[in-house]
C-alpha cells in the first residue's frame, strides 16, 4: 500500500485501524483496504507475510505526515482519523471534557511544555519509572488518547524496538485544535455520526469512552 492511497483511505472513511481485530470486518482498517480478500496473520519470521511488516512501518511514515492523525484510541489499538474527523472529535471533547487523573494531567503538562517525546522521556519526565509503575503510566496515557490529548508523532530509537513518539495535540496540530474550538458543536455531531455511522464497534466504543468515571 502507497502511503498516498493510505491517506485517501482515510480520508475517505474518517477512521481505520492499522490492522484488523481478529481479521473482522468491523471495524474497518488499512490492511482490509488494503487486501479485503486477503486473512492478516501475525508472522514476522523469514517466512511470514511481508506486508504486514510493510504496513507497519508505513504506519510510522504517516503518523509523522501530518496528513492524517495517529493515536491508540480504539481498544487502545494504532488508530488513523482524518484531518476532518479529529477536529470534531476535539470540538467534542473540548465542550464535554473528560476528567483527567493525576498521572495524567502531569504527562500533558510535561507535552505541552515539549513535544515530541519519547516513552522513556515520558516516564523519566514524570517519575513513573519500574515495573511497579507501569500501568499508573498506562492508566495516564490511556486517559489521554481517548479525548485525543496526545497523538503519535513518528518513532525513537531505545534500544530492541523501537519506541512511540508522542506529543501534545494542541502542539502538534495547533491549527486543528484552533478549528475545534471555534466549530459549532452540531456541526461536530454531524461529521462524527457520519464518520462512525459503519462501524457498530465504534459506536459503543465511544459512547464508553464518554461516560464519566472517577479519575
């Protein structure tokens, strides 16, 4: 898959994920635009299937496009959205907040004051460092990426495997957070509904997602 043809796609459905749940339909994602009649299985060996290698690295490439917007949202899994679409959802979540707990207010404070970051940054930053912490760290992030707080922003070398790069959305795409607050919240519903209007999964995701808990 081109990188120019994954954008389209994009575009064109608001959301996909990178790859399919359990080769499912719904929701939707670039490898079953990609290849609809083609099963993904998970075989990086020699002998595996080199496009879902492919398409991970043509994951990075586009999160650091700016063309389209890169974020472990649905089931916390890598997830693109339009230009279009992430506006309104920001517009969304600028008029219905969510609240934010601790650990995740002190990972936006420490993105806004710079972005890009890497995770070892994130937690050094933070002091969320050590097994025992790890998913204090991962209740913050997690917080953040479902009102889109943070985005993905290409990769950092750190050692065996590459890490996620993750910035501040309001400095990333400070035109699009612009536009999100000066957009009509009806008109935000609009492209939402539209947007999710294929995918059930989707649908009751966010609504989950939009239900206020304790932080």
């Amino acid at each position: 898959m081109k990188k120019k043809d994954a954008i389209a796609a994009i575009n064109r459905h608001g959301i996909l994920l990178v790859y399919p749940i359990k080769n499912a339909k719904d929701p939707a994602s670039l490898w079953s635009v990609a290849y609809p009649r083609s099963e993904m299985r998970w075989d990086w060996d020699a002998g595996g299937d080199n496009r879902v290698a492919s398409l991970w690295h043509l994951r990075e490439e586009l999160s650091r496009s700016t063309d389209v917007i890169y974020a472990k949202w649905f089931q916390n899994r890598a997830t693109f959205f339009s230009r279009e679409l992430f506006t309104a959802l920001r517009c969304h979540f600028h008029q219905a907040p969510l609240p934010l707990n601790r650990e995740a207010r002190e990972l936006l404070s420490l993105l806004q004051e710079s972005s890009p970051q890497s995770t070892r940054q994130l937690k050094k930053g933070t002091q969320l460092i050590g097994r025992a912490l790890e998913s204090t760290y991962e209740r913050g992030m997690k917080q953040l990426w479902q009102q889109l707080l943070i985005a993905g922003f290409g990769e950092v070398d750190e050692g065996s495997f590459p890490s996620l790069a993750v910035g501040a959305s309001s400095l990333l795409f400070e035109e699009l957070e612009t536009r999100a607050k000066q957009m009509e919240p009806a008109k935000a519903r609009e492209i939402i509904d539209a947007s999710f209007a294929h995918s059930l999964k989707i649908q009751k995701f966010f609504a989950k997602v939009n239900t206020v808990a304790k932080p």
